[in-house]
C-alpha cells in the first residue's frame, strides 16, 4: 500500500505542475495577441522600387547669374555651364535677369542667392559698378564669385573690398577692333558710320565702342556720324537704326556690339529696302551667322560663350576645392565672315 | 484508492492554484483588457481625428497655394500683349519676329516668375512656339511627349478651367526634373470675325520640391505617412522622393471616391488606418496613412503592463502554491497515508508525524499523533484483553475458547480436505485432586505450570497447545505424517511429563491420561471433536491411567450408545420404567429379617431390565440420579409403609443416597416431605451412602446428614473398607450403620487379611456403637465367620437376591437358621 500510495502522491505532483504550464501558456497565449498578416495591397501600382535616396554627399550648389532671358548668347553660355555641371558634378542653379537692363533684378537674385546660400556665383554682370557691393556681401557670406563676361570696375571692385574675383571674357576691344576692321575694309569712298553700342556703364559696352571706333578711325574715309545705344536689345535696335537712318540717310555702314542688335538693324534695313548698308555684329549667334551666309550682315565674332560658361563654372569649382586661380583669362576670339 | 475517483478528483494545491488564478488573474485581465480596449478606441479616436484635422490642414494649403498659381496663369492670360503676340505665328524664317516676340513674352512672363517655388512660365502654341521664362535658358531641350501630351490635356480644357498635376519637367535642361504643372489653354479672338480660337497652351512648372519641403515638416505622427496625389492618381508628395510621380495603386484610389473619409486597409502587409479628402476643384488627394499597430503600440504599454502583472500573477501563484504545497497540502497528504496505512493496518502508521510551526496543519499532526498514540494504547489494552478471553492466565497457554476456534478451523479445513491427518489430544493429569487437596491450590497452581511447561517443550512447531480448565489440557496436532506418529507424540508426552520435581519438598511424577481422536470432516464441531478425545482420555483413565487411548469406532458405538441410554433413562421415570426391588437383610442373631434394602431395577420395553451397574454411573454423571434416588425413596417408603401395616411394624426399609444429592439444598425438605407424604416413621428409612460420597464435601455432607439424622432417619455407611476407611471421620459421622464390603466378605474365608479387615471392623463398629451389616453374604462358611465374630445382620445371595416387591413381601415371616438356610438356598 505504501508504494501505491507513493505513486499517488507523485501523480499529484505531475498533475499539478502539468496544471501550472498550462495556465502559464494559456497566460502567453492571451497576452501576446497575434497579429493577422494578410498582405494586402502596395502603396503604388507600378514597380516603382523605393531604392534608397542616393544622398551623398551634397553637391556645391553653383548660380550662374546672368542678363537676359531672351539673348542666345545666354543661353549658349548656359550649355557651357552646363556641361561643366554634367563634369563636374555640381548643382548649377541658373539664374537670369529678364532684360540686359534689369540691373536691380540682378541685384535681387544675387541676394536671393546670398539667402539661399549658395557655394558660388559665377555672374554675368549687366552693368560693373551697380553689382558690385552686392557681390562683396556675397563674398563675405563665404560665396565664392567668378566674374565672366562683363568685367566688374576693377577700381571700385578694390575700393569695396571685393578681391580675388577671377575674370573670364574676351578680349572685347579687340574683338571690336576686328569686326569693325572687317567691315570698313571694303570701304573705299567716303563713307558715314554709325556704332550702336551696348549698355553704356557695362564695361563690355565701352570696350566694344572703343575697339569699333579704333578701327573706323583707322580708314579716313569712314566718318562716324552716330554712336548711340540699343541697349543690346533686337527690337530697340530696330527702332535705334530706323530713327538714326533718319538722321542720317547716307550712312553706309553699321557696327553693332552684339548680333541681337545687328540683327535688329538688319531687319529695319531689310523693310526699309536699304541694301546698301553693311552691318557688322558680335557674339555669332546662329541667327547672325545665318544673315553673315547670305550677305545680309558682312562679320560678326564669335567670343565662345559656352567655353565663358564652362570656365566660370569650372573656376567657380576649383576656387570652392581651393585652387588658385589667375585673376584674368582671356578667351580667344574668332572673326566670322562670308569670305572663308 | 478508486481509480475513476483519482481522475475526477482535484488536488488541494490545484483547487488552491485555481481560486488564486480566478482571484488574481482575471480581474488583471478584465481590468487590463477593458483599459486596453478602452485606451485603443482613445487613442484611435483621437488619431483619427489628428489625421482628418491634418489632411483638412494641407488640403487648405494645397487650395491656397495651387490658387496661388492658378492666379499667376490667369493674370498672364489676361495680359493683352501676350494675346496680340500669340495672334500671329511668326513665318519660320522670321528670326527678327521670333526673337523680338519671345523677348517680350519673356520680359512679361518674367514679371510673374517671382513666385517661389516656380520653376519655369513656358507657352507651347499650336504653331511650335515656344516662350519659357525659367531656370534655364535652354528651350531648345525638351520633353517633346511631355509637351505633347499637355498640351493635348490642355485643350480638352474648357475656357478659364485650369488643371493641375505631377509631370516631368517638359525643359529637360531644367535641373528640375519633377514638377507640378498647371496649365490653361490660351485663346485668341480674331478682330476680323470676333472668333475665339485656341493658340496656346501656358504652362506654370511649379517646384515639387518646394511642396515637399512644405509637406515634409508636416508630422504626422509616429509610423505615419503623409502623401499626396493628384487627380491621375500619380503621388504629388511622400516622404520616400522615390516615391513622387508614382500612380497610386488603383484599388486604393477606388477607396478614396468619397470628398473625405477613413478607412481601414491592408497596405504593403501592414494594416492602416487610412484618412483623405479631395481637392475638389483639383481632383487631388491628400492622404495619411497611419499603421493600426502603432495605435495598438501606444495601448500596447498597457497591454505589456497588464502581461507583467500576469507574469508576476503567476509567479505569486506559483510560489503561493509551492508554500501551500510544502505547508499544507505535503502535511495533510502525509495524514492521508497514515490513515490509509492505519486503514490498511501497514505497519509504521503510528510513526508520529514531525511537526513543522505553529499553524493549524502543525496542530492538526500534533493531535493526530495524540490520536494514534491512544490508538496504540487502546490497541494495547484491546490486545491484552483479548489475550485474556482466549489464553489462561496461570500458564499463558490459550483456553478452551480460544483453542475451540482453532478446532473449529481446522475442523472447517478438513472439511475441504486441505488438512489431512490432524488430531486433538485430550489430556488429563491422574490423580492432581489429590496434590490439590493434600499439597493445596499453590502447589496445584505449580503443577499445572509445570506440565504446561512440560507440554509446550513436547509439541511441535505448528500445534496448538491449551488448557482447557482444571487439569485439563488439549493439543491440536496438525498435518501428521504418517499413522504411528501420533503415539509417538503422545509417548514424547507421557515420558516428558515423567520426569520427576520438586513441589514443597515432595519429590512428584506427573502422570496423564491422553484421549485422542482423529480430526476428519464428519465432524461439526469442536466440542464433538473435544467430547470424543475426552471419552477416549476417559477411557485411558478409567483402565488404570498413564496411557493414552485413540478414540475409535467401537468407542464411537459406545458412546452413541451411552448417549441413546442416557436419553431412554431420561424417560424412564416418567414412563413408570423403574422398579425398586429389595434384598432382606437378616439379623444373625435369631435369622429373621429386619429390614429390607431397595435396589433400583429399570425396566425398559427394548433392553428388559436393565442392571444397575449399566445405568447407575452414567445417572450420576447427570443430575438424573437425584431423581432416581428420590423415586427410589418413595417407592421404599411406599412399601416399608405396606408391610409396617401388615404386621412387620418394625421393618426397615435402606435407601441408597448418591453422593450429588447432597449438592442439592433441597434435600433435606424433600425426604422430610416424601416421609410425611408416605407416612412413614423416620427411623424406619436408612440412608446408605458410599464412603466415596461423603468425601466428596465433607462438610456439608455431615451437616446435611446430621440434620436428617436429628430427624430420626438411621445412617449407613455403604461399600466400608475399599477408600480411605478413616476412623476418624466414622466417628465424625451422626452414623448408625456400617455396611462391610462385598469384597472383604467374599475373601473372608480364603483370605487371612480379609479376615482380619472383617473382624476389625466389626470390632470397631460395636466400639463405635455401630450396627455391623455384611453384605454379599454368599455361603454358610461366611455366615457361620460372621456370626463368630458377632456381626449384627446379613445380607446376599444366600438368603435372597434382591427381588420385587410381591417375593419380598412373601420372604417375610421366613426364619433362615444353620443348614435350613443352606437347604432353602441350595434349592
């Protein structure tokens, strides 16, 4: 009996802790409530991958800032830069003022930039006084400026503050020079000319005039009647030649310091049945190489304005990886002509 | 322990564990289940609300801003200058027209690019143009299908309506790739025919990033996702960029048909809680999506809360039962054991218990230790007690009961037949009475230690010994192996018993007689068995003792026939089956007869008659001689009455008086009444009694024998000479007759010592004032010996056998002298 009893009381045992697990995973069971995983649908349809965001490290972010939504030279400029983003491997922010006499458009977006904070400015400037206090601030923000195009006063540039700024652009009086040669060259008999220049406080504008007038003086038979300002534009330089014309009926030769302005006046001459006139422009847009094909304008030059773009960026780059850089480059310049 | 029982039953440390988890552990539960749906729908509530309340937020927003830009298109649309330039196509070699025009376009277009967040004002006409105020320069790059596409969207368009969507950037030099788009289709009106014509398509290309810094502030909470979709279904904004301009899975737009609302749905294997409203006049949505397991998550704290306190729930019921167990339950299961080993009678139960503390278990063991110690000494006593109802308390041996059991047992046994050859043997010590009466009840006592002593060395292993009362004792001998063995136990017995001892100085050698009978199934019970070895030890006894006697057939006939006997003597009075006959007792001195001497005769109609010498012993074994003697009485007196009336006035008649007559108190009243009845003188009735008789209880037997003497009835002295013969008590005795043996009288003339025995007593009968009667008077010679030496009267054969009472009646008047005597005897 007493072994049996034994047994029982070990059977009681069992049962009893049997009775303890049981609860305890009845416990689990209850506390660790199931989730119901049915896979229901995706968030989007296609097989977009949610690869995850490449974000490196951030790319210097580069404003090229320049005048005119409208000329191709700007936007010729903009390949440039573009292409040395694509190399390079920043972030070109392009910035554009809306006509090349919107300085203080100018003025604002360079300030919107210095907001923003970006790591450079390579800037076109409309006029080379106005923009430079703004561009020092931005220098003193820790923004590194690159100047193409239009030179900023160096005088100025130096009384404010505003140093190591390297300079992209052509030689613009010679370039003028040129142009101008070319076109008086075939000038035999006395001659008037008219020069519409550019922005007169752009330092590109003087040049221009400078270099064209130079070479007109140079032919004596070549009288400059006229130099007046069509502010880059086409259109005000339709209206400029058609009053000029006016003025002047004999002129027989023209210097433009653009081609958006040559080819304002070679529209103007081409209404007004004047076909006696000889144009000459700068910048060899593809509408002005066009016109110099068919003899509608005699020259233009071709200052490179991507290769202005790619530099500026380039340098923008270097100067940020702390490179030195020289203070002016010149890129050389091309007479474009009929006559190969 | 009932097995069904053991399966349905539950433990006390289960019942404890149960109560303790139904106490603890459900109101844990109830509470934490009731806080954590309670807190779910709170916080789901609450979340749903956020949500609505956010996506209402950013619907406003998106209203204010694409308004915004909505206003932007309809001011340019508005500018006349715009209008008159898109009017006429330029020719395609016009490069004046199309510079001077995009110039202007682009000075106005530039006045609204101010914006934030925009990217680029474009206008596509339906002649090729292209205007483009923006981030870029470049027109000549672009999105030729994207273009295409708007500008298809662009004229299902009606007048001033004006829509809205994620698009890529149709500039692909932009660095913008992704943008919102809003566009509206310019028209023209003719001057000429006042029609209104399409001409182009104006497209505002807004920053999507600028929308994503906006919305990316936006928290929508933990886990939450907010997103935006335009009215294509193409994602405006979510978190992930890879995200954005991604079509929406369609299902989930199906769910969204409603202006607002929420929902449940399963996205991307996660289950969310889904609330959107619709830009109406955009057809957008915003949308945020917040996973329920995050709402459970935050109730989750409770239901991790209320888990941990089950877990610690658990453990104190676990701990709690393991104390219980220890404390109570392990104690009381040890009582259960005790009980059932006490129950079951397995030995160590009454090990008292260890007692552990103070609390009510502790004293429950403590009393229960109290119990089984009374137990035990009850037990005790009980087992002493029944030690005392079956064993002797002299010798230790077991008593008549006890041994009678056993008897019965293996009585029972042989009825089956398991038991062959088993006997009962029947001892009884010859002669003890004497050391009882002559060495007194101490040494008596000592005897029988003595001889239980003895016997218990004498038997084997496996008998049963007892002593059955007196000097009685009695074995059970079992499983005897072969038929002499029993003698040569009984022989074992006689010679162990035979060796001498000392009892108060007197040097003494036991001696038994042994009655055996055989056990076999016949019999039905002890007592039978028991009868019948005592028959047999009655036998070995009465042939002269120190022998043993194997009770057998013949034994078993005479005792059955004693039995039969016994039965007929019972009737015999009733049925008038006794008759008393009478021996004349003559006087010597003139032959005449004095008296007469009644002898008892049973006329049975089987046996005829019946001698005394047949009946009389077995009658005074049983209380029928009283009866017989009375009887005896009557009819004595009846007839000495008789023939006193018919001229013998002085005859008397003797009466024999066994000796158990005196153990009745009676007695006494009953002869007295029987003589007043009869009417006959005391002195005429003499009582004869044996020596043997008297010696029985002296005391009381003189006294009794003194009373009827008073009365006047006469006392013999019957069969003088064969016991103890003792002067000294004859003279004790209110005695007036003695009656010489037989024996002596037939010896007296062939036998000196006879002789010498008769004379003397004659001679010491007349000293004493005795009569002197021979009896078993047979020939002259005696007579003429008798005469000689003066004894008083006669009586024997040679005068009369005893004869019925009509031959006696007619001897009296007979005078037997000398030779008439020997004449009337020879003939």
């Amino acid at each position: 009996m007493a072994a049996h009893s034994d047994l029982y009381v070990r059977r009681r045992s069992t049962s009893t802790l049997a009775t303890i697990v049981f609860l305890l995973f009845l416990a689990m069971t209850t506390g660790g409530c199931s989730q119901g995983t049915s896979p229901g649908v995706p968030l989007v349809d296609s097989g977009v991958t949610s690869a995850p965001a490449t974000s490196a490290v951030q790319s210097p972010r580069i404003a090229l800032v320049m005048k005119t939504l409208t000329n191709p030279f700007f936007a010729e400029m903009e390949r440039g830069a573009r292409q040395a983003e694509a190399e390079l491997g920043i972030i070109l922010i392009v910035k554009t003022a809306a006509q090349e006499t919107s300085i203080d458009q100018q003025i604002a977006i360079i300030e919107r930039l210095i907001v923003d904070h970006v790591a450079a400015i390579v800037v076109a400037p409309g006029d080379s006084t106005s923009l430079v206090p703004v561009l020092r601030r931005a220098q003193q923000a820790g923004i590194v400026i690159v100047n193409v195009d239009n030179r900023l006063d160096p005088t100025l540039a130096h009384e404010l503050g505003l140093v190591g700024v390297p300079f992209i652009s052509v030689d613009n009086v010679d370039g003028a020079y040129h142009a101008a040669s070319y076109l008086s060259h075939t000038i035999t008999v006395p001659t008037e000319a008219l020069i519409l220049e550019g922005i007169p406080t752009a330092q590109n504008a003087i040049d221009r005039t400078t270099g064209a007038t130079k070479a007109f003086a140079e032919n004596p038979k070549i009288a400059v009647v006229a130099v007046e300002t069509a502010h880059w534009k086409i259109d005000e330089a339709f209206d400029v030649t058609k009053a000029l014309l006016k003025a002047h009926p004999r002129v027989g030769a023209i210097f433009c310091a653009n081609d958006m302005m040559a080819l304002g006046t070679i529209q103007y001459l081409a209404e007004a049945g004047r076909k006696d006139i000889l144009v000459a422009g700068f910048d060899a847009l593809p509408e002005a190489r066009a016109a110099v094909k068919d003899g509608r304008m005699v020259a233009t030059v071709d200052q490179q304005a991507a290769r202005q773009g790619y530099l500026g960026v380039q340098y923008a780059a270097q100067m940020l990886a702390g490179t030195k850089l020289p203070a002016e480059t010149m890129i050389p310049i091309a007479l474009v002509t009929a006559a190969p | 322990m009932p097995k069904t029982l053991m399966r349905f039953s539950i433990s006390l440390t289960q019942k404890f564990i149960i109560f303790l988890l139904l106490a603890s552990v459900i109101p844990v539960l109830i509470v934490g289940v009731s806080a954590y749906e309670v807190s779910r729908g709170i916080i789901q509530d609450e979340s749903k609300r956020y949500a609505t309340e956010l996506v209402e937020q950013q619907r406003e927003y998106l209203d204010l801003h694409l308004e915004q830009i909505e206003s932007v298109i309809t001011n340019i649309s508005s500018v006349e200058a715009i209008i008159q330039a898109l009017a006429s196509e330029p020719a395609p070699n016009d490069n004046f027209t199309r510079l001077a025009t995009q110039a202007r376009i682009g000075y106005i277009l530039d006045g609204y690019a101010n914006l934030s967040g925009l990217v680029s004002l474009d206008i596509f006409t339906l002649g090729g143009s292209h205007y483009h105020v923006g981030d870029t320069l470049n027109v000549s790059n672009i999105r030729t299908d994207v273009r295409d596409r708007l500008m298809l969207r662009t004229r299902a368009l009606g007048p001033a309506e004006t829509w809205a969507g994620v698009e890529q950037n149709v500039n692909k030099a932009s660095n913008t790739n992704q943008v919102v788009t809003v566009a509206r289709l310019l028209s023209v009106t003719d001057r000429g025919t006042t029609q209104t014509r399409p001409a182009a398509a104006l497209l505002v290309n807004y920053d999507i990033g600028y929308l994503y810094k906006h919305f990316s502030r936006i928290d929508p909470g933990v886990g939450a996702s907010l997103i935006v979709v335009d009215a294509d279904g193409r994602i405006v904004f979510h978190p992930d960029t890879q995200m954005i301009a991604a079509p929406l899975n369609s299902s989930i737009l199906g769910m969204l048909k409603d202006a607002r609302g929420t929902l449940i749905t399963t996205i991307n294997g996660q289950e969310m809680l889904v609330s959107y409203v619709r830009l109406n006049k955009w057809g957008w949505s915003v949308i945020t999506l917040i996973p329920t397991s995050t709402l459970t998550a935050r109730a989750s704290t409770i239901g991790s809360v209320v888990f941990l306190a089950l877990l610690a729930a658990f453990t104190i019921v676990g701990i709690a039962a393991t104390i219980t167990s220890h404390t109570v339950v392990t104690p009381l299961r040890h009582l259960t054991q005790r009980f059932q080993m006490y129950q079951h009678n397995t030995p160590g139960w009454q090990v008292p218990l260890t007692i552990h503390g103070r609390d009510e278990i502790a004293e429950l063991s403590r009393w229960f230790n109290l119990f089984s110690e009374s137990l035990l000494a009850r037990g005790r006593i009980e087992e002493q007690l029944r030690h005392q109802a079956t064993h002797d308390a002299l010798t230790g041996l077991p008593n008549r009961t006890d041994f009678s059991e056993q008897l019965e047992l293996a009585i029972a046994r042989a009825q089956i037949g398991t038991i062959p050859n088993s006997a009962v043997l029947f001892l009884d010590l010859d002669r003890f009475k004497i050391v009882n009466d002559s060495l007194g009840h101490a040494a008596g006592d000592y005897v029988l230690t003595v001889t239980a002593q003895r016997l218990r060395a004498s038997v084997r292993g496996g008998d049963k010994l007892a002593r059955l009362g007196g000097d009685e004792f009695a074995i059970l001998l079992r499983g005897l192996s072969k038929p002499g063995e029993i003698h040569q136990i009984a022989e074992r017995i006689k010679q162990e018993l035979a060796v001498p001892f000392d009892v108060l100085g007197v040097e003494m050698t036991l001696r038994a007689s042994i009655g055996i009978a055989m056990i076999s199934g016949t019999y039905a019970h002890a007592e039978d068995l028991l009868r019948e070895a005592d028959t047999a030890m009655y036998r070995a006894k009465t042939s002269g003792g120190t022998r043993h006697v194997i009770f057998d057939d013949a034994m078993h006939q005479q005792s059955i026939e004693l039995l039969r006997l016994e039965s007929d003597l019972r009737h015999a009075i009733e049925r008038h089956e006794l008759r008393a006959y009478y021996q004349p007792i003559i006087s010597l001195a003139d032959g005449m007869i004095i008296g007469f001497e009644s002898l008892v005769r049973w006329q049975n109609s089987e046996r005829g008659i019946v001698a005394p010498c047949d009946f009389i012993p077995l009658a005074e074994e049983t209380d029928m001689i009283q009866q017989i003697d009375m009887w005896m009485l009557r009819a004595a007196c009846v007839d000495v009455h008789n023939w006193r009336q018919t001229g013998y006035p002085d005859l008397t008649v003797a009466v024999n008086l066994s000796a158990r007559n005196f153990q009745n108190n009676r007695l006494v009243e009953q002869i007295r009444e029987i003589l007043m009845e009869t009417g006959v003188p005391p002195q005429a009735v003499h009582l004869e009694l044996t020596e043997s008789a008297i010696m029985a209880d002296m005391e009381r037997t003189v006294e009794t024998l003194t009373q009827l003497s008073e009365m006047g009835l006469h006392i013999a002295i019957d069969d003088f000479g064969t016991n103890y013969s003792s002067l000294a008590y004859l003279k004790r005795l209110p005695a007036d007759i003695v009656k010489i043996d037989r024996s002596f009288v037939s010896d007296v003339i062939e036998n000196t010592d006879a002789a010498a025995i008769t004379s003397a007593i004659i001679a010491i009968g007349h000293i004493l004032g005795l009569t002197v009667v021979a009896e078993g008077v047979e020939n002259c010679d005696q007579q003429a010996f008798l005469t000689k030496y003066a004894c008083d009267a006669v009586q024997g054969h040679l005068f009369s056998p005893p004869v019925p009472v009509e031959q006696a009646t007619a001897l009296l008047g007979h005078r037997w002298a000398g030779s008439t005597v020997t004449v009337v005897a020879l003939t």
